[in-house]
C-alpha cells in the first residue's frame, strides 16, 4: 500500500511512481489497483486473501480520500458485492453522453465537482479501479454504452511522462471505434513527481479540469 496523491504537498507526497510499477507488469504477474472508496478498498483486500491463485497486490491510496466526504459507502455495498475493474457512470443519460473521461484515483471526485458546477450533461466519467491486469472487455462495454460518444479522454494528476498515460494508451486505442477522437487531460511532462509551492498546484489542477471538459489535447483519431 502505497500512499500517493496530488494535493499540493510536494514532491514527496506524490512519489509513488505508478509507472515504474505498471513498467513491470506482464503475463498476468502482478495486480496494480487504485481503489477509490471504502468498499473497493474492503473487497480488493478480501478479494486478494480468498483467491485460490494470490500474485503481488500493489495498491496506491491517495491520502485526501481518508478526509473527502464524498468518497464513502453505504454498510450494504460492504456486506454484498465484490470489487469493480470499473466503476462506471450512473448519474447521466446515455443517450445524451458525447466525450467520456476516464480517470483513476483520487481526481475523479475533482471531475465530478467541476461537473456539477458547469452541469456538463453531456460527459460520462468512469474510474479505472484495477489499472492491471487492464479490464479490457469492461472498458470496451462502458464505451458501447454511449451510442453518441465522440470523445474519450484520459485525465490523470501525474505529468504526462509519469502516471498510466503511456501504459494505458493502447488498451483505449483498442476499445475505439473509427470516427472517435483520444486525447489527454492533465499536467505537462516534468522532472519531479510534483510541484513545491500549493499555489502552482492549483493552478495546474485548475488547467487539467479544464482541459477534461474544454479543449485537450488530441493524441490519436482512428
């Protein structure tokens, strides 16, 4: 279990490196997951001890969730349930859905904020919970859910050399359909993990939100 999030604390508090572990994944070896509320988190550790086959669990838990009052769960999704690849979009209506975001971690709850205040009925967000081994056959069935999707965007916290972009980008580009634009959402390539100075931070968290709903930044037309 690793700690890691970006809420302008600095380099050390996002130093996970979820690239270098996703760098390592291959023929099914390991288990890189992101859970995003406290069922996830209850059923991926139940999950991890009654399967009959354990590999390596890496989880990465972004510290503002313990204190964010949207990232909780009813006692029933405790006692019934499992543990979602995917955490798909319940609050909009399909038909309406023209650019889908798929995020994972902690900035989807800044997504979901931004949504509202801009009442954007036209975007779906989707958490990628289990980053590997990537759900693929879900994530193709989330976007076949959305008859009018034109847009599907990765937003993530980390720098683009840094995170899941590079890692997940093949796996999307599979799951499209031709006519479809891809693109990314997030902070410019950097050195560091993050920046030092919380005024920055917000700035950059700021351009990212805006760059999920507006204008981003367009990788791959198929």
């Amino acid at each position: 279990m690793l700690p890691h999030g970006y809420e302008g604390q600095g380099p050390e508090h996002s130093s996970a490196r979820p690239e270098r572990f996703l760098q390592l994944c291959a023929e099914n070896n390991i288990q890189v997951c992101q859970p995003t509320n406290p069922s996830q988190i209850f059923h991926l550790l139940r999950r991890q001890i009654t399967s009959m086959v354990r590999k390596p669990l890496v989880i990465l838990t972004p510290k503002s969730l313990l204190r964010n009052k949207e990232a909780v769960s009813p006692l029933a999704d405790l006692s019934a349930g499992n543990f979602q690849n995917i955490i798909g979009d319940t609050t909009v209506k399909p038909k309406k859905v023209k650019r889908l975001i798929a995020c994972s971690g902690k900035v989807y709850y800044d997504l979901i904020n931004r949504r509202r205040e801009n009442t954007a009925e036209n975007v779906a967000i989707i958490r990628i919970e289990q980053l590997y081994p990537f759900p693929a056959e879900e994530f193709t069935a989330q976007l076949q859910h959305y008859p009018a999707l034109k847009e599907i965007v990765w937003c993530q916290d980390e720098p683009k050399n840094q995170g899941y972009w590079r890692f997940l980008q093949h796996y999307i580009m599979k799951a499209m359909i031709p006519g479809q634009q891809f693109g990314y959402a997030g902070r410019l390539a950097s050195a560091s993990t993050a920046c030092g100075y919380a005024a920055t931070h917000a700035l950059q968290q700021k351009a990212l939100l805006d760059q999920a709903f507006g204008e981003f930044s367009v990788f791959f037309n198929k």
